[in-house]
C-alpha cells in the first residue's frame, strides 16, 4: 500500500492494493445538498476519494477511455451496482478544480457537453490557512469567497453536485445554505480512514497478527454512530516499516501552538482515554477573530485536525500516535508568555510588571489579522476573559458585563474561598477602531476615561467584604497597540478604599 502516491488512478496502475471505498460514489449520488463539504484530518484519504469520483464520472474524450476506466474499477463494488454504472459512470464533465474563472468554466462545459457539471475540490481550506499564517488572510479570503460563491450558490443551471473537501470549516465563504459534514456525521461516516473490518483485512492480507496493538495506535477515531476508524497513512507506514511509531504530520499546527501558550494552564493531561468534558466544538471557524474567542477555538482546532476525537459528548485522544503528537508540540510552544503568570501579577498588585507583560504577550503573540484596526470591544472583551479564566481554578469568581453601581462593568474578579490573594479586580475596556497619528495620545485618553468610569459608576460596590486589596484598570485597544492605566487601593478599618 503506498504513503507517497494519492492519486486513484496511479494506487491501480502501479499495482498497489487498496482498500474499496467506491461505495462512497453511491452517497455522493444520493446525497440530499447538491454542495456537500466533508471534513476531516490531514492524511485520511481525501485526495484519493476526490481522484476516484474524478475517474468514475468524467466523460472520456475518446472511446478507448472508458475501457481504460472500467479497468480501474474492474473488481470493486461500485461495478456491481447496475444502475448507477448506467446512470453515471463516464456521464459527466468534471472540474478538479481550477478557482480561476470556475464559474465560467461550469458554463462553458454545460453548454459544450449539454449536461450539469460535477466540481470536485480537494483540501479548499488549505489555501486560507496559508493566508492566515503569513498575514494575507483577508484579500485570500475576499478572493476565495467571490468565486466559490459564485461557482456554487448561484450556479444552479449549471452544476449537477459538488463535494469540497478539507479539515476544517472555514467561516463567511458563502456555505451558508451548504451542509458541512464533520466526522460526527452520520453521512460519509466510513468513506474516509480505515473502518476496523478494513484495517483486519488489511492485516491478513500482509500476514500481520497486530491488529490490537494497530488500533492501539492508530485508531480510536469515532465517526458517526460508533463508527470506529484508523488513520489510513499511519496504517500504511506500519505496514511499510514494521514499527510501531507516530507518522501524524499537519502543516497547520503554528496555529495551534499560538493557541496552546495562550492557554497552556487550562489545557488537561492529554493522554489516550483521558475524558476531557464540557468543551465546545464550534461548528465554523473564523480567523478574523480566533485569538479572541477565549479557548473554544483551541478545542475546535484539535478535534478537527485529528488531534481529539469525540465520545459522547466528551474529547478524547484517540490513539498513542497522537499523544506522542500532542507532547511534541506541547514542547514547540513558541511563546514563554503564560496566563498564570498574567493573572499572578494582578492578584500580587504588581502593576508595573502587569502592564509590561500584557503588551509584549499580545505583541507576540497575535497578529495583525487577529487583532484588525476595526475589531469591536466584544473581542478584546472575549480575549481578556480567557486570559484570566484561570481564576475560576484558583478560588476567584469571575463577572462579565454585570451590573454594579450605576451601571455595567467590563470584567471583575473576586475572591469566593479561602485565597492565596484577597485581591479584587475591576476593569474597563475601550477600542479605538481607526488609526490615527496621534494614537497613542488617543488610547491613553481612552484609558484614562476606562478608569474614570470605574469610580464614576461606583463599580466597586458589591466587591466583597474579605477583599482586602482592590486593582482598577482603564484599558484602551487599538490593534496590538495598549494603553493601561491603573490604581491600587486597599482597605482602612472604615472599610474605606484608600489608593497606595
């Protein structure tokens, strides 16, 4: 079985063997969207899948060609379905895929063959995620949209089906009407890795007698309703090697890396079996704003790369490769800046050093593409939240948008139980949304009103009475620009808040 060649066609040709996953032309067909999205992680089968319905559906410019064709699914099971090989076996023209003028194309082929077209994308995501790492993403995104919407949303007398596959599901690309399918998904649920039935086949095939220690390491996906699935490269290096070893690569991990020193200390022990509960998966992700959105993202990231599965409704590694995986980039983690620290700062009173910390993390850690000169206060509200959640952990209660006095502050943080710190903080968020040359001027005004505020509003009524020490923060954003201004109060006999 090859781990360097993807492509259907050439598995065949060069005599390798290769598991029958030609039912899948079967679900495609009848799939209810005519767009369907299928998401999964790197390595499990996508190219060969987007290759095979390429060779089933194209219409041969030759006669000859569709002998050739036959040979290719001579023996699988597609061949055994009477109508469907009637229907649509060499019946189509197919696009796999040009984006330059694709809408154009669908046309030109429509009017030149006189039927619907098939458009066949493989890894739509991958280009984006370029984009964001090296600071394009909003022009590729612009680009991407216009013509994917224009090819696939309103393009209904020309496009028979469409199946687009990649890892993750990619936010505001005008697949608003079109229905994603994770792994969780009941459709396309076997079509994509190996199922435990094709891993043992596999297994006798090569005269192996490891088929629980295969698992053991390369299993563990759930896909569906307990559909139990293998990634298939790993499998394939196994066979290969004869060594049990972790063979998972993903060029997308700078992203998770960034996300992981933001939240390193509330990230669990991940090791295979170990139930992570009560994390969300969000069903799109948007990069305009994936670094402000606390954790969620981090999560998100992980189950869709392949780096988590799900059971329930819990996460889980799913095999001793990736664990491996997970503990190599734990190590890569490209930061020094720690949230635990951060949040130690400000319970210390240790302003100074607080306000230093805050802005070399967010110039180092984010880019401008997180953090773009028009993003609302709602974000940098989110991205302070999951800096400092970690005070839940520690005995603190967090409050956000509550009111207190005469009105509603931003974020404030008590001590609940018995604390290292009786320390309280209150602070005050504001944007300065366009760039100007006398910005720093700006956010420090901005600041400075965040801070008045606070005691205008007599936010600090309801801080509870163990509170020994209180921190109040005016803090101003302008893309990765910061200003803070802050005091330190802390309690006399009268229960009178006195600054230091």
């Amino acid at each position: 079985m090859p781990i360097d060649i993807a492509n259907f066609a050439q598995i065949i040709l060069r005599g390798y063997s290769l598991v029958d996953k030609t039912s899948l032309i079967v679900d495609f067909i009848n799939a209810k969207p005519i767009v369907s999205i299928i998401l999964r992680p790197g390595k499990f089968g996508k190219t060969t899948a987007l290759t095979m319905l390429k060779e089933f559906f194209l219409k041969p410019n030759f006669p000859d060609n569709k002998k050739y064709r036959k040979e290719l699914f001579r023996g699988t099971t597609i061949m055994n379905n009477a109508e469907i090989v009637k229907e649509h076996f060499c019946k189509y023209p197919v696009i796999y895929i040009s984006f330059k003028s694709l809408f154009d194309l669908t046309k030109w082929l429509n009017d030149y063959h006189h039927r619907k077209c098939i458009i066949l994308i493989d890894d739509y995501d991958h280009p984006l995620n370029v984009a964001f790492e090296n600071n394009f993403y909003e022009d590729a995104h612009r680009f991407f949209t216009s013509i994917l919407q224009k090819a696939l949303q309103d393009n209904e007398e020309n496009l028979e089906k469409a199946l687009i596959i990649g890892v993750y599901p990619i936010a505001k690309l005008g697949f608003d009407k079109f229905n994603f399918f994770s792994m969780n998904e009941n459709e396309f649920a076997d079509k994509f890795g190996f199922t435990e039935n094709e891993v043992s086949a596999i297994s006798r095939y090569h005269n192996l007698d490891r088929q629980e220690e295969i698992k053991q390491w390369y299993g563990g996906y759930e896909a569906g309703d307990g559909i139990l699935l293998f990634n298939p490269l790993s499998v394939n290096c196994y066979i290969n090697k004869k060594t049990f070893e972790s063979h998972h690569t993903d060029t997308r991990d700078s992203t998770i890396i960034k996300l992981m020193s933001l939240y390193y200390e509330q990230i669990p022990q991940l090791h295979v079996n170990n139930a992570i509960m009560g994390k969300i998966i969000m069903n799109e992700i948007n990069y305009e704003t994936i670094m402000l959105q606390m954790d969620y993202p981090l999560w998100t990231l992980l189950y869709y790369s392949g780096y988590l599965t799900m059971k329930g409704n819990n996460l889980l590694v799913p095999s001793k490769e990736i664990e491996i995986k997970i503990q190599n980039l734990q190590q890569k983690r490209q930061s020094s800046y720690s949230v635990d620290t951060l949040l130690n700062m400000l319970l210390r009173c240790d302003i100074q050093k607080f306000e230093e910390y805050l802005q070399n993390m967010i110039i180092e850690t984010l880019s401008f593409y997180d953090v773009p000169n028009n993003q609302s206060e709602n974000g940098y509200h989110l991205f302070m939240i999951g800096l400092l959640s970690q005070a839940k952990f520690r005995g603190y209660k967090i409050q956000s948008n509550k009111e207190g006095g005469l009105g509603r502050f931003d974020l404030r943080i008590d001590p609940e139980s018995q604390v290292e710190f009786e320390t309280s903080i209150i602070m005050e968020f504001k944007v300065l949304k366009k760039k100007t040359e006398n910005s720093h001027k700006y956010l420090k005004d901005s600041a400075k009103e965040g801070l008045a505020q606070i005691l205008d509003k007599k936010y600090r009524t309801g801080v509870p009475e163990r509170s020994i020490k209180l921190v109040e923060c005016g803090i101003a954003f302008q893309g990765k620009q910061i200003c803070i201004l802050s005091r330190v109060l802390t309690k006399i006999n009268n229960n009178q808040w006195v600054e230091m």
